[in-house]
C-alpha cells in the first residue's frame, strides 16, 4: 500500500498556465508538507497544514496556494507558471505535535517543467 | 532561521568501506536530526534518525552521532555496498519544518 501519494508523477506545461499537484497520505497523519527540490537537489519547505490548518507558509509566491479539503489530502496548486518554478514537488505527511519529534514521510515527487 | 551546512557535496568510496557525511546546524534549539537517503527518481526515505537527549545511535551498519555543544551531526556508514549508492541528506528541526542540508552524493564503487 503506497503511504503517501501525488498526481501527477511528471507535468510539463507552458509558461502562464495554471495547474495543480494531488497529494493523499493513508497513514493517518495529522500533518502534511509541500517540499520544492530544485536542479541542485535542495530541498525547501514550502508549506505545511496541521488538521486542515495552515501552520507553515514560507516566503513563496502568491501564485502558489496549498488546499487541504481534509486531513488527508494537500494540493497545491499554481496559478501563472514561470519557468523558474520548474522543480521537483514532495508532499510529506508526519503524525506529531509541535515540539516533538518530527519523522516525515515523503511522496515519489512530482516533476514540473515549465516551457 | 535553521541554517543546515553538509559536507561533502560528492563521497566516492570502495565497497566494503566506510562512508561519514558531517552536517552543522545554527540554531541551538532544534531537537531533531533525521537523515534521508534518495534514490534517483524517488522520494526521500528516512534511514536513521537522533533525538537532541541521544548522543548516538546506530541501526546495523548505519550510525549517527550528535554533539550538542558543538552543534554537529554526522552519518557513518560501515561495509558500503553498491546499493547504498544515493544522495545523502541530513536535517535539523524545531517542531514542524525540517531544514535540509544540501545533500551529499555517495558512490560506492563495486
């Protein structure tokens, strides 16, 4: 059983279109992560929800706004795609409570190219 | 914020060696220090995590070690093989977010 899943494996798009990434996790997790992975292989967070609630919202574009309909499910979608958002997307999923410890289970990723 | 240093960027080493990956961390209040391992086309996996009250803890052939005072963390992989063969990262947390280093490339050549 696959723990933490996104759609679209790969998503190539020209430059100005809006699209979203699908992120479900069965593990019962409270708490779900968008990372961006980009050529150089860094890894950043860029947000994370705790039961439906933003908790995390790094210094991201406006254009990236994060939904969570319910506590397993993170999308993230993109408004006016720009090249430079050309990365790879990780959902992660941890069942923690602020201050403790914090195991994080990532997705396969999402490759986004921007044309 | 968290600002998370690894060195080396590229490790190449024979099999049946030992690897050690070293990170530092800035901010003294960070309290958990997991390190992944990604395989090419894949997600970060979790192979080895260490609580800020642990000095060091090991799981077969896979170690890590914290220092508190000098806020430092290192990974030591003994017996390499082929398969351990990735890109290494280590990262430092205060609650929810974890600060990833720049990850380290390992080559275990047979």
């Amino acid at each position: 059983d696959t723990a933490v899943s996104q759609t679209p494996k790969y998503l190539v798009t020209q430059m100005g279109n809006d699209k979203s990434i699908k992120c479900e996790q069965n593990l019962g997790h409270d708490t779900m992560y968008w990372y961006k992975q980009d050529s150089k292989k860094f890894l950043k967070i860029m947000f994370s929800y705790n039961n439906k609630e933003l908790i995390i919202n790094e210094t991201v574009p406006n254009r990236f706004s994060p939904k969570s309909p319910d506590k397993a499910h993170l999308n993230l979608h993109i408004n006016s795609l720009e090249l430079g958002d050309s990365a790879v997307y990780f959902c992660a999923s941890s069942q923690d409570v602020e201050g403790t410890y914090n195991e994080q289970f990532f997705g396969p990723g999402t490759r986004l190219t921007v044309l | 914020g968290e600002n998370v240093e690894q060195h080396p960027s590229t490790l190449s080493v024979q099999e049946g060696d030992s690897a050690v990956i070293k990170c530092t961390y800035s901010d003294s209040a960070s309290n958990y220090f997991p390190w992944y391992k990604q395989e090419l086309g894949k997600g970060p996996q979790l192979i080895i995590d260490i609580r800020s009250n642990v000095g060091e803890k090991k799981d077969q052939r896979i170690a890590v070690t914290l220092n508190k005072t000098a806020k430092h963390f290192s990974l030591h992989i003994t017996e390499t093989q082929p398969e351990d063969s990735a890109v290494y990262f280590c990262a430092a947390s205060i609650g929810y977010a974890l600060n990833f280093g720049k990850g380290t490339s390992l080559l275990v050549t047979p």
